[in-house]
C-alpha cells in the first residue's frame, strides 16, 4: 500500500480468544465466571450444569477450564483446575488442560512438567505428546518438537493437531511446501480444525495465491464469530483493492470486539485512501484511544489532519507519533513539510 498497513503476522493460534454471541438468560453457579443475574453464553451455561449435576466429577472441572481458558478469564479457569484436582489426582485429561493454562500464562517450565505428568499417568496420551511438541516448537527447539509430536501422531495417527504443530515448524523453516501438505492434512482428519485452515490462508496470500480467499472462507464458516479471520479476510481484500467488502469485514471486527485495535486502523486507511477524510480521522481517533502509544495512528490522523488544512493539529500529532518513535521519519517529514506550508502561506 502506498501508505502504512498493519499486517498480519504468522498467528501461532495457542491463545485465540473466543467470541461467544449466544446468550442465555439462566443465571450462573456461584463459582462461574459470570455475576449471577447478568447473561450467561449458552456454553457456558450448559458447562455450569453438567457441573453442577456431577460435582464429584473432574471432568466437569476440566471441560469448564477449557472454557475459560480459551476466554481468558484464567483465574476462573485455574479455581476449576484446583478443585478438578481436588477430586482426583490421577485424572489425566486434567494435566493436559493444566498445560495450556500455563501456556497462556507463559509459564513453559509448568506447563511441561503438567504434560510429563500427563505421560506418566497414560503413556498412550497421544494428545501430551503433541503437546509438548508444541511447547518445543514455542521455544524454537524444532527437532524435539518433531520427535515429541511424531510420538504422539504413532499413538494416533488421525490426530488433527499433531499435523498442524509439524505445518507450523515447516512454515517456520520456510518449507512452505511440506507445510501447507501437513494443514491439508490437518484438515482431512478434522474438517473444523480452524487453525489449520487459517494457516494455508495466510501461506496462500503470502505466495498471492487466489486460493487464500476460500481457506479464509473457511475458517469464518467454522467459526463465525471469530475476529481472526474476519481480519484475515479483511486484509485479503485490502491487498485486492477489493476496498467495499474489506470495508464489511474490518466493520464486523469491531462489532464483536470495539477494542480491535489494528482493525480500526485498517479501517481508517481504507478511507483515507478513499478521501472519505472525517471518517478516517475517527477511526484513527479510536484507534488512539485503545492504544494511546499507537504512533502509527497519530501519524495517519496528522496526514487527515494536513489534508483539512488544520496545521496545528497535524503538527502536533506528527510530533507525538514522533516522540514515540524516535526514528519515524515519516513523522519528522510531515512536520517539516506542514511547517514549510505554514510558512508559504505567511509570505
């Protein structure tokens, strides 16, 4: 793009929020994560219900941590952790569990001594193995990662995961090849596998492939609600000039997520290209104002405000983007290019 566009970067996906739109009306246990009284998401709900109806059952506990987890709300998902452990200490499935909540936390030591737990327990946990070839690949210890995922994929050769750890070692070797064949795999064993689907469409729009649009297509169809790949797609479009349907899809981020930073960003880019000056301007405004360090942004509101004629203002935000990076030359330009025009229009 001729000005600045906030790209994607390779999503690792071990910690994607989920958007939750369903609501129920049904109040929530004492120990769930939302106030009694207020709306409680349908999963959850149900997951508060088979709680409550086997107490003494771990994996109540555990299928909840999931929950919170891929939420976010951790101390809630560590509170059912403790009392699914509570309840049984030898109860496998927990630890793998527990192994994520560390993840999230960026606690690799724990979450690998979890998963160790894990093997010791059910030498046959297909699911640890590919855990930890996980952990391995985070730290970007590749041959222990394979070595560890290859064990799990031995013990369960349709295990969707285990092929998508080795795509994204191979993508991170630049073996674009052999990993795009392990995401199609990925999906072959498990047609909802997200992640795998969100890769071949970032490996397929960084070679410019066409096919990138339908992988990306579906991804959103599994999970509709998922502001990941609205922005994938967004950001195809934006790269296609195809600038109305990047417009919708930027715009549905920040209907499920106003905090979206980039994508109010991205939004106020497309307008300014467009000329539609004011409405960059707020989406620059707004971007600011989630991230009030976001130089990129005071910077792109300066070149709206230049364009307005509105100099001071301009002036003032190239030199905040400025002061916040010190080597934006961009920004040190614009303030010398609205100071030359100021002094033009005194002679």
């Amino acid at each position: 793009m001729k000005y600045i566009l906030i790209a994607i970067s390779v999503l690792l996906f071990t910690a994607c929020k989920q958007n939750e739109t369903k609501k129920n009306s049904e109040t929530s246990s004492a120990d769930s994560a939302v106030v009694s009284g207020a709306p409680v998401p349908e999963e959850l709900a149900n997951l508060n219900k088979a709680v409550n109806a086997s107490p003494g059952n771990p994996s109540g506990y555990n299928d909840r941590a999931k929950y919170y987890i891929l939420n976010k709300q951790l101390d809630y998902a560590y509170n059912d952790l403790v009392k699914g452990l509570g309840i049984d200490t030898t109860y496998m499935p927990i630890y793998n569990t527990l192994a994520d909540y560390h993840l999230y936390k960026s606690e690799p030591a724990q979450a690998k001594a979890a998963l160790e737990k894990a093997i010791s327990i059910n030498k046959k946990s297909y699911m640890s193995y590919v855990k930890l070839g996980e952990l391995y690949f985070l730290v970007k210890k590749y041959d222990l990662a394979f070595e560890k995922i290859n064990e799990g994929l031995k013990i369960n050769k349709y295990y969707s995961d285990g092929y998508f750890w080795k795509g994204m070692i191979y993508r991170e070797q630049k073996k674009n090849d052999k990993a795009m064949s392990n995401f199609l795999t990925a999906v072959e064993q498990d047609p909802d596998n997200f992640k795998a689907y969100m890769q071949m469409g970032l490996l397929s729009m960084g070679e410019g492939k066409s096919e990138a649009l339908d992988h990306f297509n579906a991804a959103i169809k599994i999970k509709p609600n998922s502001t990941e790949g609205y922005y994938a797609r967004a950001y195809y479009y934006q790269n296609k000039k195809d600038l109305d349907k990047a417009i919708q899809d930027y715009t549905k981020i920040v209907e499920l997520d106003s905090t979206y930073t980039n994508a109010h960003f991205n939004l106020g880019i497309i307008r300014y290209e467009l000329r539609v000056i004011d409405l960059a301007m707020l989406d620059f405004s707004r971007a600011i104002k989630i991230n009030p360090k976001y130089a990129e942004a005071y910077y792109m509101r300066g070149l709206c405000e230049e364009s307005k004629s509105m100099h001071d203002a301009a002036i003032a935000d190239f030199e905040f983007a400025l002061s916040l990076k010190n080597d934006y030359a961009l920004a040190r330009k614009g303030i010398e290019r609205v100071n030359n025009t100021i002094k033009s229009i005194k002679k």
